[in-house]
C-alpha cells in the first residue's frame, strides 16, 4: 500500500481509505463488518471514514465501528487513523444539524462515546450552512482541536470559494486545513473546476469518495442491473436510470481496463489516484472480496500518455 502527504501536512494517508457510508449499519451482520475491517487493516488500509449520521440508524456506523475498534484495533490506536464528521442532520430541534458552534462540538463529543475513542484524527464540517458565518464553524473545528478532541480540521462538500475562505480562516486560527473530502469520479469531475486548484494553494490534500459512482463503474452493472443489488433496491444514490445513463461509457471503460489487467472498479480508482493531486481514494465496501477489488487497483497506479488520452475521449463523449 502507498502512502500520500495530505497536501503540506505531516500526515500520510493510504492510497485507498475505507469509508463506512453504507454497509455498515445494523442491516448488516457485525461479523461482515468485522471480517472487512480485519482485513483493510492486514492490507494496509490504516484510515477509516465515518460521520456522525451513517447508518442506518444514524449512529449505528460509529456504534459498530467501535464495538469491533475495542475487540481488534485497540492496540493498534497509533497504527490508524479514524476520521469522522458533522453536518447533516441527527437529532431533532434546532441544534441538530449544520453548522453552529453548539451542533459541531456536541455531535463530536456524541461520537467519540459511540466510537470509544477519547479523539478522532480528523474531524469534518461535512458540508457547508447558509446561515452560519463561516467563521463559528471554523471556530468549532479550531476548538476541537485546541480541546484534544481531534487531531486535524476537514471539510467536505465545500465550492472552490468556501474552501478558500474556509483555509484562510483556519490559518489564521493557527489550526491550518488538513483535507477536503469531495464526491470525484470518472462520471462526476467537478473537483478539476477549480477545487484542486484551491487546495494545492492552501497546502491541504484531498480525499475523493464514491470514486466508483455508487457502483455505476464497476462490473456489477455492465450486463444490466441484477436483484439485490444497490439499483434495483431503489437507493437514493442510484437507480436503474442513472445505470443506464452509464452502462455504455461503463463498457468501453471497461475494455480499457482489461488490456491494463484491472477490473473496472481498480481502474476508476487508479484514474482518481493519477497524478498524485488527489491523496486517497475512499472506497466502500459489502464484502471482503469487494473490499479486496478496490485495494487491488494500487497494482497499477500508472497510465501511459496513450491510456489517458483515450480515457479522456470517452469520458468527453459520454
């Protein structure tokens, strides 16, 4: 596994992480979970992703990751960094979501009871608030630090803008912007208009998820969309439209794939990790075997000036 700075950070990051977004619920069975996690960590994947709200329940994510943290991991505390965030909504009333001071620095401390940690790595405001200066949520991250709780300052879902402003702020604060966690892939590229860009100026790395588009860009969907899987559930994050929007570009992607010796999924890993601007790639995973597709892209990281320019066509087609 390799090791990438986050931006001009002392801190390395594995190549690929392992977020818990999905999978890693109580609708899934906590040996699976355990079984995943064991072996991330035998591969070399030593960060794991979390927030506060994932789920289902929300929380559960936290719960479960600390249950099996305190049977397997505990010994390994500095081997691993844990990261997790705040932002969308938990409880009810008021101060149950965005980004106040209150909301940040309670949803944190709810967290590391869940997790059984006394601090995270890294703490995230997982996306901006319209309504509160960015300077209290800044402050919240700052204050997070500063008391112990985590060890470095994220932000997630943040426009070139707002990263910029968001790094000012921090800088001044004296808790600089370790890393942004945006959505990038393949079929969504939004991050190259400007936010890498924002980022290589504040000196803070980046961490892309869903680099597999929920599934779209791997091989699960290039003969249609089979029962049981993430489309054909009616998930929020995928339909059948949105598979079929792709499965052309899908194909020809993964013919690509086939003469490097990759799967589809390792190669639209690999694609994100080119060039080193991005720091890892946060992959999810149901299975121990899935887990090990996605670790298996950092085989081959490498792509001639030929396999890019041909990338780059399909990709401006589709």
């Amino acid at each position: 596994m390799p090791y990438r700075r986050s931006g001009r950070s002392g801190l390395k990051l594995p190549a690929v992480s392992l977020g818990l977004w999905h999978n890693f619920g109580d609708g899934h069975p906590l040996e699976t979970q355990q079984a995943i996690l064991r072996r991330a960590f035998d591969l070399g994947v030593t960060h794991f992703d979390l927030a506060n709200n994932y789920g289902p329940p929300p929380g559960a994510a936290e719960t479960n990751f600390g249950r099996i943290f305190a049977r397997d991991f505990r010994s390994h505390r500095d081997e691993i960094v844990v990261s997790t965030k705040a932002g969308y909504h938990m409880w009810n009333g008021p101060y149950g979501e965005w980004g106040s001071r209150k909301y940040m620095l309670s949803s944190l401390d709810r967290s590391l009871t869940r997790l059984g940690l006394d601090h995270v790595d890294i703490f995230y405001s997982h996306r901006p608030d319209p309504d509160t200066p960015l300077e209290e949520t800044m402050g919240a991250l700052d204050a997070a630090v500063r008391r112990g709780k985590a060890l470095y300052a994220g932000i997630s879902n943040y426009s070139p803008e707002q990263t910029r402003e968001a790094a000012r702020i921090l800088a001044g604060l004296g808790t600089p912007l370790l890393i942004h966690q945006p959505s990038y892939s393949m079929v969504n590229r939004w991050v190259e208009d400007g936010l890498l860009d924002a980022l290589d100026e504040a000196g803070a790395g980046s961490i892309a998820f869903s680099p597999l588009a929920q599934g779209r860009l791997t091989d699960r969907y290039l003969q249609g969309i089979p029962e049981g899987s993430r489309a054909a559930g009616g998930s929020p994050f995928l339909d059948a439209k949105g598979v079929e929007e792709t499965v052309g570009l899908a194909r020809a992607l993964n013919a690509v794939a086939q003469r490097r010796g990759q799967t589809l999924a390792q190669l639209a890993i690999a694609w994100v990790l080119r060039g080193e601007r991005v720091t890892s790639a946060l992959v999810g995973a149901s299975s121990v075997r899935q887990l090990e597709d996605s670790v298996g892209a950092v085989g081959n990281l490498d792509f001639t000036p030929e396999e890019l320019a041909e990338i780059e066509v399909l990709l401006t087609r589709s």
